[in-house]
C-alpha cells in the first residue's frame, strides 16, 4: 500500500488492490513474473509483458512518437519490493533482470506506467535510464509513461 500513499492516490482508485485473482493469474499466464522468496513468501516482484504493438498504450502524439521506436517491446507492471527491503539493492536486482530477459527475447525498450507524483520511484527509474516522456489522469492521478530504449 505504501505505493498509494507515498503517490497520494486514493486505495479505492489503484487497479492492484480491487483485481481479482484470476487477471492477476491471465497477467503472469500471457507474461513473465519475476518474484524473489524468502522462505515461502515472496518479497519482490515484477511481470514482464512483451508487447508487439505498444502504441495501444499511447494517450497523445508524443508517446506515439516514442512507442512506434521500441517495437517490440517489454511492459513492466506490478513491480513491488516488500516495505522492508527496500533500498536493499533487491528491486535494482529485478528489473536488471526484467531488462535482461527482455532484451534475451529481442524487445528494444521497456515501459511502464507509475505515478509521477510518486519522487522517490520517479527517482529510481530515472537512475535505471527510464525517462518520463508523457502523463495524463484517465485513473484519476498524475500517471507518467517512463519509456527505455535498448
């Protein structure tokens, strides 16, 4: 939940917190999940989506411009790194891994979708060479598109 809050977003208004067990199954069916355990629980996590045609994610001419030069690419969702392991190294160690798989399977960039409000994230991707080309409020927060190209 820390994620909402530190992006002051409402609970009810983040899609993570209202799906259902089954989209969650069909996201990691038709993707690539990433998770690190500790024991039985899983403590980090990231779904890796490799999207042939990311332009469907566009919402203005800027970010059709960007999406149509990473096609194919990967779509990072669900990234999550349980509260106390953060800034353990443990998320850098993850999406270095999405990354990597991605560009085993051929993708030349990822993106994904992140609150902008959020500092500390929009810190992070940046320091791992994502750049915040676009926003809009269609979920009812400042959502930035941060886009990779390999």
């Amino acid at each position: 939940m820390s994620y909402g809050q530190d992006s002051k977003i409402p609970p009810n208004m983040l899609e993570s917190v209202t799906e259902s067990v089954e989209s969650v199954a069909d996201r990691i069916s038709h993707g690539i999940c990433l998770c690190y355990w500790d024991g039985p629980e899983p403590v980090a996590t990231v779904t890796l989506t490799i999207v042939t045609n990311p332009v469907k994610y566009s919402f203005s001419g800027r970010t059709m411009d960007a999406l149509n030069n990473i096609e194919p690419a990967g779509y990072i969702s669900r990234f999550a790194v349980r509260s106390d392991l953060r800034t353990s190294g443990l998320g850098v160690k993850l999406l270095d891994s999405a990354e990597e798989k991605a560009r085993d399977l051929g993708v030349k960039g990822l993106f994904l979708h992140s609150s902008k409000d959020n500092t500390s994230l929009v810190r992070f991707y940046a320091n791992r060479g994502f750049e915040m080309i676009d926003s809009e409020q269609s979920r009812g927060y400042n959502r930035g598109l941060f886009i990779k190209k390999f």
